[in-house]
C-alpha cells in the first residue's frame, strides 16, 4: 500500500486529497508527471507537508489519479445501462457513450490514452463490464464470436483509439463517429446491420445531466 | 531538430549512435526512462561523453528509438507485401505479421504499446499503409466502409490491443489470435466471412527469415 486510506470521519482530509487528485489530474493531462510535488501541492492550494499525510510519492498520488478517472467512468456505465436486459444494448450504450466521453471530458481521456491499451485488460472501468456484456451476449446468442477476450481486445482497443482521432479532428462529431464505430463492432461480433444500426440510433441519456 | 544528423562517411559515429538507440530501447522496454544517461552510455558501451555528439538529451535518444521501431515495422510491412494487388490481401497481410510480431519482437512491441493509440494517426509505421489499403480497398468495392479514418481507428486500436493480450497471455497462439482477429476486420469492413477466412488462412513469409 502506497497510498494512506482516507478516514471517512474527516471532511478536510478528504478535500485535502481530492485537490490533490485534481490537480494531479491537470499535470497529467498535460503530460507533465516530471512536475516537482511542490508545484502540484501549489496548484491544489494545499501546504507541501499535507502531501505526505495522503501519498507516499509522487508516483502513488498520479497512480491513484488515473485510478479514480477508471473507478468514475465503471460507476457512470454502471448507471447509465441499468435496468437494460439484452446485452447487446448494454454493451453498445456503454461504447456509445464512451466514444462521446472522449470529447466531453478530453481531460481524462487524454490521461487514459496515454495509459494505453493496456488498460482493456484492467480489472476496473470499461474493460471487465465489456467482456462481461460480450459473454453474456455470446451465450444469450447476440453475439456468434467465439472468443470473448479477442472481441474485447478489438473492441477496447478500437474505442481507446476512437480518442486519438477525435483529439486529433477536434471538428469530427463525436457522437456521430462513437456510433458508427459501435455499429461496425457490432456487425463484427455476427450482429445484422440493420439491427445494428437500430440499436445504435437508439436514444441515450443525456450525459451533461449525467456528469453534473 | 533535436537529433544531430548522421554522417553517413563515418562507420565508427554510426555504430556509436546504434549502440546508443539499442541501449535506450531495451530500457524503454523496461520503462526505466527516468535512468541517467551515464547509465545509458554504460550499456551501450560507449563513452558518456559522446552521448552529446549524437543526441542533445535523452528525450531526443527515446524519441529516435521509437521512431526507429517505427521506421523499421513500416519498411517490413513494404517488403512482405510487395507485388500483392488486391488490397484488402495487403491490408490483412500487415495485420496479420504485426499480430505474430507481438510476439516475436516483444521488447519493440511494448515500446510501441506504451506509445499509445495516437501512433495510429502517425505519419510513419503501419498506419498510413492501412489508411492507404483501406481506401484502395473501398475504391476497389472490396471494403463496404464509409470512413476511411474510422475504419483505419478500429483496425489499428485492436492491432495494438491485441498485443496487450498476447503480452498478458504468453501461452495464447499468436499467429491464431493475428488471424481471428483480422478475419474481424474484414467482416466489419464489409466482407464475407468465408472469403474473409480464406484470406487469412493463406501462406505467409516466414517471419524469422525477414527478420534475419
């Protein structure tokens, strides 16, 4: 354990260590880790002595960082797709809703991109709800694959790239392209186009609301 | 221009510097980029002082690692589908080797997972090559796409991903994996499965003689 875990009881604390994830959060998206801790503890308006009451290194306090931008975006798919019986869908709203995350918090998806795709693999975040979508899907017969983890690997790496482009054409419609992309996933995984399409047109909540 | 050129007379300064980038590649294989340059100097058996002939710092010695890593997967891709006409056999034949070369160059292949999926839209390596095969291949009525970029995201993204996979998983069969998985691509970019699969199914070069 590298990080101090944080009591619960202390409401100063914990706001202490959010500000420090934050702008932990802000170097990282700028793709600046060789900042010294007394420029992140600056940024966060913290004293440089309360770093070491959270984070044994500068390392533990990025790790926890990117850690908490993986938990929040599982917890988000989590809401976002409950209460939906066929996997398909639940798998399709989840990278429906990721590809326009890219545009709408580019911040983070900057900071996981830059994680890599290793990440797909992770056991937190989008990655282990995916290939449980995919599994169900297989079995509930949605989806004629016969490896779920190659089709996670396709699908994960395919919607980690889907950033890269969008970071790149900030004009590119996010929406438009996360729904494309989640179509051709789909088809690939043995799906009918037309359902495909179907199912990907279907409507989505609203994510400012969502990320209020 | 960070990167002093090489002078192309002198077989000595040209070892020296290859030294230098076989050094630094092994340590951004390890992700030890934060070693001292002194370190670097050791293991490429020069001396520390001729380090500054080739490099002006050791960003500047990565980034010509990596780019040569590059450089080297996008000659090999020109080499092992030379004279091929269809293009969609050329797109599935660079898939197909980058998935084996996962695993065959494994040190190279974490480098460039590490570089993330922005390498994709790099002008150099395997990417344009896609980009350039998936348009021929739409020309050609052999891919039913409607977005080059997109297509080139999917492809690219799972490639990549693919690697995390077989680096995760030392006893999964690479050349399998390779093949299911660009069978995929060309079932999402429009293609029949059977056609698709017998495409993938087809002789290759043997890889330990072009990388001898």
């Amino acid at each position: 354990m590298n990080e101090h875990p944080v009591t619960r009881l202390d409401p100063r604390r914990a706001r202490t260590r959010a500000a420090l994830i934050s702008a932990a959060q802000t170097f990282l998206a700028e793709d600046r880790t060789a900042v010294p801790i007394l420029e992140i503890t600056e940024k966060a308006g913290v004293g440089l002595g309360s770093f070491y009451n959270h984070f044994d290194s500068k390392e533990a306090l990025f790790e926890a960082a990117v850690e908490e931008i993986i938990e929040n975006h599982g917890d988000l798919m989590d809401r976002v797709t409950e209460g939906i019986e066929d996997p398909a869908e639940v798998f399709a709203r989840a990278f429906r809703l990721t590809g326009r995350l890219h545009r709408e918090l580019a911040g983070a998806s900057q900071i996981l991109l830059r994680r890599g795709s290793e990440m797909i693999l992770s056991d937190r975040g989008l990655g282990p709800r995916a290939l449980r979508d995919i599994k169900a899907a297989q079995v509930a017969g949605r989806f004629t694959i016969t490896d779920p983890e190659l089709a996670l690997v396709a699908a994960g790496g395919a919607i980690l790239a889907l950033g890269a482009l969008l970071h790149r054409e900030p004009n590119r419609d996010a929406a438009s392209a996360a729904d494309a992309l989640t179509t051709d996933l789909l088809c690939m995984f043995g799906m009918d186009v037309v359902e495909a399409q179907e199912i990907c047109s279907r409507p989505l909540p609203a994510l400012d609301e969502l990320l209020a």
